[in-house]
C-alpha cells in the first residue's frame, strides 16, 4: 500500500553560507572601488601638493611667478591668517588670496571692509557663488564653467590687451558694476574682472581660475605676462593662504567644520548615494516569509512513513507523543462507530458514555477513560500494551 507524496514544508530564507555566496560579489566590487578611490586620492593629494603656494616649486605651485616678481622688485609675502591679511592691505600692496572660498562669512565680510578702504589692489583667485557676493559685491558666478581654457582678451584692459591670450577659463561671471572691466569672455560672460573699489586708485581683480599663476602653465600663451602685470602694479604683493589651523580662525566666532567645507555637490552626492544605496538594500533583501509546499518526487509507502516516524518517536524517547497519536486516531475511528460526531470525538463526556452502550459489560466508562484518555505509558512495554488494549477495544466495538 502506498501512499500519495506529501507536501514537504521548505523554509524560503536563506542562511549565512547562501548570503554570503550571492554578495560576495558585490562586497569585492566595493572593496576594489575603495581601494582605487583612496590610490586617485593619495596620488592627487601628492600631484596638488603646495597649490598656489609661491613658496612651492612643484607644478601646482607658484614659486616662478614670485621669482619673475621679484626679479622686477616686487616683494613677495605669505600669510595664513585674517588678521594678516587685512593688516598688510594698504596703498602701496596687491592682497592674493588664493581660496576665497574657504573664508566663512565673517572673515569675508572683514577682509572686503579692509581693502575697500586700502587704496590696494586685491586679486580674487577663481572665488566661487559662496565668496563672490561678499568679496565683490555686484558680481555673479555661474555655476557653468568656461569650455575652453584658453581665451582671449576682448578688453579694453591694458595688462589684458598687452598680454593676450591667456589661461582663464574657468569659473565665469557677471557683473553690475559700473566701470567695470570684463575680460577674457566665454559664451559672453567674464572670466577676469576688474572692478574700481570706493578708494582712489584701488581695484578688485577677479581671476576665473588659477592657471597663469601655476608653474606648469607660466611659460604657456600670454600667462606670464598677464599674471606680471595682474601681481607687480604695487611694489609689494601679500599672498593669503588661507589656513585650517586654530591660528587662522582666532578672529572668528564661529569655526567652520569639516562638512562646511566640502561643496555643496559632495554631500548632495553622497545623500543620492546613501539613498540609492538603500533602495537596493530593500530590493536585494530576502525576508522571512511563510513556509511554502514543496511536492516529494517521489511516492512513499505508507508502512515506511508509519515506521520512520516510529523510529524517530523512539529515539527521542517521546512515548507520550505516540500514545496520545494512537489514542487520538483511535478515538477518531470509534466515534463515528457510536453515534458521536468528529467534532466531539475528542470529549470525554460526549464519547465514553456513547461507547459505554457498546461495551459488553454496559459501563465501562472508567476502563474506557484510562484508556482513551488517561496518563501516558511509562515504558515501551507499556505501550506496546496500550496498543494491543486499543485494538481489542475498537474490536469489541466494530463486533456485531
């Protein structure tokens, strides 16, 4: 006799070895995506070592414009802090400040106050949409850059007709200002201002980018000359580095954190990256659902169902398991046999008084309940005694 496959309950989860397996994957692509971030990283943080320092003789810096300045008589001069560098603006000084940008609004409200009324000249190296408006006032950056590199003058400015061509594009702007000078265009906006300031004889020169003040782009086009005439119209030149030492932010009442000073495209970048990143963590992800039926290929007999699922009650010694199985389905086969539904097969005052009337002896009941429902066996022998009991009871019942 055999019996039909059965449903096998398979759990959809997956386990440690599984997960592991299918994101292995993914995690060595992370891995190698990180570790080829921190290499680009190292070897741009060396190849910018000392930009726009012109104390730097690498190819970022600006050593060789300051040797060419100095070879004409004019003074070169570093400072790192606020303080400093208002302190050296002045008729007879050209102020650089070479990272406007790293400024918090006090100290560019300051160092706007200071050279507004200096008579100098001060020099803008490519200040971006959070310095300008400050800085030099009645200027907009766009946030497009200029295509080109190269352009031309297209200006009435002497240094700028003087010098020609030159390195500019970058960062491009416009302005409001009246007399002011507009340089070097690109796609009709500025890439080198000039603007006269509130005192006699001082300006503000704006640069779209750095290049002509770099040593590996001096000797290329017009920068050479540009940057002479831009840096050397006053005999002494102060160059602002600004700092990210407790030192340069002495003079501050706020100090301006990390985050404060990464552009505003990193961290809404990172924000699209954390999200994107958890979208797929939700797509990837396996819950743990509902056991799902899984059918056998195979059909099994029905003895070999009934004496595997024996062998394992016997092996974990669960005697009252199987004595309240074969109980339960000899219950489930008497009532039927004496009148009681299945619902009730199971209720002791519904069952054994039905059963009673079909006993021999007419009241049973108490050898009935001890054996239908009373304590289970103690040992295997008493079980085994309990199943013969239970067959000659379903006998005498079944007997006409």
């Amino acid at each position: 006799m055999t019996a039909e496959a059965m449903p096998s309950p398979t759990s959809t989860s997956l386990t440690a070895r599984q997960m592991w397996t299918r994101g292995r994957g993914l995690l060595i692509a992370l891995l190698l995506i990180l570790t080829g971030a921190i290499a680009m990283a190292a070897i741009r943080s060396h190849s910018v070592h000392g930009e726009l320092d012109p104390r730097s003789a690498d190819p970022y810096g600006s050593r060789a414009v300051a040797e060419l300045l100095a070879d004409h008589g004019v003074s070169t001069r570093v400072v790192t802090t606020p303080a400093a560098a208002r302190a050296a603006a002045g008729p007879r000084t050209t102020l650089l400040v070479a990272a406007p940008d790293l400024l918090n609004l006090r100290q560019q409200a300051l160092l706007y106050t200071a050279t507004q009324s200096s008579g100098g000249r001060t020099v803008l190296v490519a200040p971006g949409p959070w310095s300008i408006d400050r800085l030099a006032p009645g200027v907009g950056a766009d946030p497009a850059t200029s295509d080109h590199s190269t352009l031309a003058p297209a200006c009435s400015l002497p240094e700028a007709r003087r010098a020609g061509s030159a390195d500019t594009g970058g960062i491009r702007y416009s302005t409001s200002v009246p007399g002011a000078d507009t340089c070097y265009p690109s796609e009709r906006l500025a890439t080198l201002l000039r603007l006269p300031t509130g005192s006699h004889n001082g300006d503000t020169v704006v640069l779209g980018a750095p290049d002509i003040l770099l040593n590996k782009r001096l000797d290329q086009q017009g920068n050479a000359s540009l940057a002479l005439q831009l840096l050397g119209s006053r005999p002494h030149l102060v160059w602002y580095l600004p700092s990210l030492d407790d030192s340069s932010l002495t003079d501050t009442q706020d100090r301006k954190s990390l985050f404060d000073l990464l552009p505003s495209g990193w961290l809404w970048g990172t924000l699209q990256l954390f999200v994107a990143a958890l979208l797929a963590a939700l797509w990837r992800g396996r819950r743990f659902g509902p056991l799902v039926p899984e059918n056998i290929p195979v059909a099994i007999r029905a003895s070999e169902t009934t004496e595997g699922r024996a062998r394992l009650y016997r092996k974990t010694n669960a005697r009252d398991r199987a004595a309240d199985a074969l109980r339960a389905a000899t219950r489930a086969r008497l009532a039927p046999l004496v009148g009681v539904p299945a619902a009730q097969a199971h209720t002791p005052e519904v069952l054994l008084p039905a059963l009673s009337a079909h006993l021999a002896d007419g009241d049973g009941q108490p050898a009935a309940r001890s054996l239908l429902f009373g304590p289970p066996p103690t040992d295997d022998a008493a079980l085994v005694a309990l199943t013969d009991r239970l067959d000659a009871l379903e006998r005498e019942v079944r007997r006409p």
